[in-house]
C-alpha cells in the first residue's frame, strides 16, 4: 500500500472540500470493506483518504410519513435489523441479509455497497475495466445484457436491486451543490478506460438514501442465485415489487443485478406480467422476456438460464412469500 494522507471531517461540506478534482487525489473512506482491498491490492491509489466516519448527520435511519431516509453511513447489518425495514420493505431485508456475511455487514454501509467497485478478477488484479485482452480471457462470470460495447464486466451489489425495484433516490453532495436522483441514475456504462462506472465527480459523495413508502396491493420478492448458500457472489439476483389490482398484476419493477454492468431494469419483464394474474406460467413468461435480449460471450452461456430462475423465483416469491426465520433467530 502506497502512503497516502487521512483526514477525518466532522460535516458533509468539510468531508467534500477535502476531496480534489480528480479520483487519484482523494478517495472517500467509510467502511472501508472494498476501498482498503483495492489499495492493498494497489489498483487505486489515493493520495488522501477522508474519513468520514465522524459525520454524524449522515448516521441512522429516519422514518417519515411518506418516505425512510437512511443515512449513506448506516450498515448493513444496522439497517437489516430496523424494524421499518423489515416490516415494509421485506425485499430490502432480505438482500442486505444475503449482502455479505455477517462481519462485513456489521463493517460495510449502504453508501458503500451502492459505491463499490466491479468484482471482475480483470479489473481486481490492475488491468482496468476494459482491458484489450477481456474477450479472450476467462470470461465465465461476466455480463450477458448491455454487453455490446467495451465494458462487459457486472454491476456487484445484491442490495441495488431491491432499493431500485422500490424505487429509491439518493441524495448527493459536492463541494457546491447538492442533488437528488433516482438510484438507477447514479450507474453508467463507461465507454473508455478513463470513466467510471458511478455518476460521481471526484468532489462529490452519496450522503443519503431515500426509499419510498409503498401503497395499495403491493407484492414484493427478491432471488438470487449463487453456488452455495454461505456467502458468495451471486451469479444473478433479482427483486420485483408488483402493484395489483383486482387480482392481476397493474405495474411492475424487475431489477436483476450481477448480469450487466449497470442494474438492468427489465421493461420486457414487466411488459410480460402486466395484465396477467401471478403464476407460474406468467413469472415463467416474464423470465423469458427478461432475458430475451441476452447476449452469450461463450463461456457465460450459462448465466443466461440462471438469471432466468432468479427472475421466475423472485415472482414467485412475490406472491408465495417464504419467512426466514433463522434471520431474526
């Protein structure tokens, strides 16, 4: 690990007016689980680390009558188990309960886990987001939708789907300015090695979370698919929340995650369920249409049938809730 600076702030506005202009002057340090990795493993290489561990306004969990406002700072382990959490947003609960494994979660916060790097190995041992050589290499766990252009790894987080499937917001602060935008905005596919893949300046930071408050017959589910059931990266995951009415399905969110390089929001998934009473054979045609637009790269073949199961499990899970009682034992 190189040397570097380490400043720790009380507020948000000293917090950003110690970050500079570009990435390599000044990387933000929260739970520190992705960012200390990438620096031992010297794929980043800050030449200051803000601490903002001290700001206390950006702690803790707020409930409103509209809305539930998490500070970017609050763990996943802290938000798992708040009681709002759990009793309206069981999706939520569930994907930050799947997030990691219980030291992380106890470590990692939310602001971070939306903010973290690509797992690609590629990208983890210093070659970039894009190297030339990627097609040839071993490309097993990487992308099959939005994978036309140069970036082809896959967007990491499992508690992205959930939030954008509930339609969250984040708030975002920069040294002279402040703004709020959907959570799917704040990702983007880079088209040169230079962009990153979060909609962030170097002076900017995601101070909140804003999730809000579903209404009428709402059904919920979450999925995801991975090789064991200890903690592991998910090959796929997928959250659906589904407005109802008279029995047949009025609107939809599905949002898979780990098979592009940005959170795929399904249109054709929901297109496929609108109308339709939740079944089987209407979660199954709307696996299908989800993954209609896939893209095999050879060696990821695979992941195509399996985000399928992730998308049918989560409609189905939508309306045959299973509890999970070991969560809370």
């Amino acid at each position: 690990m190189r040397q570097f600076e380490f400043a720790s702030p009380k507020t948000k506005q000293q917090a950003v007016g110690l970050l500079g202009n570009s990435f390599d002057d000044a990387a933000v340090l929260a739970g520190g689980t992705d960012l200390l990795a990438l620096m031992k493993d010297d794929v980043v290489h800050p030449k200051r680390l803000v601490n903002i561990k001290q700001v206390a306004e950006m702690h803790g969990v707020t409930p409103r009558p509209v809305e539930i406002r998490v500070g970017a700072l609050t763990t996943l382990g802290e938000l798992a188990e708040t009681v709002a959490i759990r009793s309206s947003f069981p999706i939520l609960h569930e994907a930050l309960w799947e997030a990691a494994s219980e030291q992380i979660r106890n470590m990692a916060t939310l602001g971070g886990n939306l903010c973290q790097r690509p797992r690609c190995w590629y990208f983890r041992n210093g070659m970039g987001l894009m190297p030339d050589s990627l097609q040839k290499g071993d490309i097993r766990y990487h992308a099959i939708l939005g994978n036309l252009g140069p970036a082809i790894f896959v967007s990491p987080s499992t508690v992205v789907p959930a939030l954008i499937a509930l339609n969250a917001k984040v708030r975002i602060v920069g040294a002279n300015s402040a703004r709020e935008i959907a959570l799917e905005k704040l990702y983007r596919t880079p088209q040169k090695e230079t962009e990153r893949e979060h909609d962030l300046a170097p002076n900017e930071i995601v101070t909140e979370i804003v999730i809000p408050h579903v209404s009428g017959d709402t059904r919920m589910g979450y999925n995801e698919v991975r090789q064991k059931e200890a903690f592991d990266w998910p090959y796929a995951s997928c959250a659906v929340v589904i407005q109802m009415k008279d029995d047949k399905v009025a609107s939809a969110r599905v949002v898979l995650n780990q098979v592009a390089p940005t959170p795929w929001i399904s249109l054709e998934a929901a297109n496929a369920l609108a109308g339709k009473p939740l079944n089987e054979e209407a979660a199954a045609a709307a696996a299908d249409a989800a993954l209609a637009p896939a893209r095999s790269l050879g060696q990821n073949r695979y992941k195509i049938t399996l985000a399928k199961v992730a998308v049918k499990r989560a409609i189905l899970a939508a309306f045959q809730p299973k509890p999970r009682v070991a969560h809370h034992g």
